[in-house]
C-alpha cells in the first residue's frame, strides 16, 4: 500500500494519452529501484540491465493512448498493448486489480489477472482513482496518500495496533481490509461506482488563467532546451536551479488548471523571480542563484 501512495499519481489522470506516461510521482523511484539491486547480486551486466530498462520505458509510454487498441491477435496475446493497459487504469470494479502486465502482458494471463477489454464493452472505461480528488494542486496530488496513511496510523489507539497498521500499509495492497483478509486489495463489493457516479473534474478555467499558464510553459520550454544544447549541465549548481524553476513552474501551472485564485498570484511572483534570477545570474555566484531558487519554490509551494 506505500507503494501505491507514489503510483496513484500516475493513475490520477480521468483522461487516458500519451502526457500520462510520463506522469509519474516524486517517489517513484524509491520504491522501484529496490526491486533492481538484486539483479546486480545475480551478475546481470549494467550495460545489459540499463538497455532493457530503457525498451521497457519506451514501451511502456506509447501504451496509454486510446488511438489504437492493439497490434495483431498474436503480438497481443503475448505483449501489453493500449487496450490492456486503457482496462489497467480503470476505476470500474472489472478493472479493478487487473492487467499489470508493462511489457509482457502474458503474466497476467498465467497468474489470471488478465481480463480482456472487450469482455466489457457494454460499459466504458472510467479512467482516475476510484477515490478521485476534485484539483490539479501538485503537492496535494503527490502526497495526498502518504497525509491519509499517517492519518489512519495516528488513529489507532495503542503502539501495536500502530505497528500492525504500518505491516498492513507496507506488505498489503491499497483498501485492504483487515476483516477481509482473503482480498489483497479490499473486496470490489465495497467500492464505490467510480467518477461515473461524481462526474468528470473539470474546473472552469478564465482567459487570464489560460494566457498565464501558456506563458509559463513555454518559458520553462525555452530554459529546458537551453540546457539541453549547452554545456550548463557541466554547472551543477545552475542546473538543479533550471530544475527548481522548471518544477515551479509545473507547480503554479497545476493551480492555474485548477482555477485557483491564489494562482495569478504565484504566476506574478514566479515571474518576478526569473527576472530577479536573470539579473543574478550576470552578477552573482551561481551557488547563490541556487540558494535563491530554493528559497522561492519553498515560499511558494508551502503557501
């Protein structure tokens, strides 16, 4: 289950494209990499690890898209393609526990996790959380699980029924029940219908929202690809600053989406920050533009 309080961020979109492949939380490598090291113990090659892990990545964005529903009957029986991936991300009770497979899908079909989409064509996909949240704020979307599981420990009365709470968290799935045991992750009879039953989440927008969250973007753009084609990344001070801002950026731009009043106000004080950080850059140390930088994505992202 504290796993899936980083993975839940990948599944929180309602929309189901190619952006959702690279959606991922903070923490996402923390509890993926563990899985990793013993591969090094059994000797298998860094250069041979590394070229695998990066096919797997490949393939495992251009699945989340609704374009295409698969390649042949033969390659989907074995691989994972869009339409069994699209059933992955479902919040409705068939899709539920289902299609885990990134690249091989016939995993699924060994150890019967496999359910075929178009077994249930008569109800469409819901895409998100079963458990949705109704905004785009970023810090609340990447920690919004872990605040829950803290919650419900600090609920328990006494320091074993605590301890018993965090096995639970660490070795079971998410809305595992402990009076169910016999569900890994809860019994489908207990969750709710999904978004169909809430509605999509789909804030009203204004133009002055919009204009401020094209101008973000396509800054962070420009700063991204100026890195990329220069020898700054050699600095490395100056580097994890670009990273900081362009972190910032996606930060005032989740709540720019989400219609936040708040919003234009971080967007004018992102902008007096690059300004302030431009001049910096001419006459400072780059160690102090990146002290700067940390100062003012804490101050804004903590407001």
């Amino acid at each position: 289950m504290i796993g899936w309080s980083a993975h839940q961020v990948h599944h929180s979109s309602q929309d189901f494209n190619l952006t959702i492949g690279i959606r991922q939380s903070l923490f996402q490598k923390l509890f993926s990499a563990p899985f990793y090291f013993p591969l090094a113990l059994l000797g298998i090659p860094p250069s041979l690890f590394l070229t695998h892990l990066g096919i797997s990545a490949v393939h495992q964005l251009w699945i989340h898209t609704e374009l295409i529903d698969g390649i042949s009957p033969v390659y989907d029986f074995f691989f994972n393609v869009p339409k069994h991936h699209q059933l992955h991300h479902g919040t409705n009770k068939y899709c539920i526990d289902r299609n885990y497979g990134g690249v091989l899908i016939i995993w699924d079909r060994i150890y019967g996790t496999f359910t075929e989409k178009q077994e249930h064509e008569d109800e469409p996909i819901a895409y998100g959380l079963v458990y949705g949240s109704e905004t785009y704020e970023f810090s609340y979307l990447q920690l919004r699980y872990y605040k829950f599981l803290l919650e419900e420990i600090r609920k328990e009365k006494t320091l074993q029924e605590m301890l018993i709470r965090i096995y639970i968290y660490v070795a079971k799935g998410p809305s595992y029940n402990p009076k169910k045991p016999k569900y890994r992750t809860g019994d489908k009879a207990d969750y709710p219908d999904g978004y169909p039953k809430y509605g999509l989440y789909d804030p009203k927008i204004t133009l002055k929202n919009i204009i401020a969250g094209v101008v973000l973007v396509s800054k962070a753009y420009f700063v991204t690809d100026y890195f990329l084609l220069s020898d700054h990344p050699k600095n490395p001070w100056l580097f994890c600053g670009a990273l900081l801002y362009c972190t910032l950026t996606t930060v005032c731009v989740c709540e720019l989406s989400s219609g936040q009043k708040s919003s234009l106000r971080k967007f004018h004080q992102t902008l007096g920050i690059v300004f302030f950080l431009s001049l910096s850059l001419i006459f400072t140390s780059s160690k102090l533009v990146f002290a700067c930088y940390v100062f003012c994505f804490m101050h804004l992202i903590l407001q």
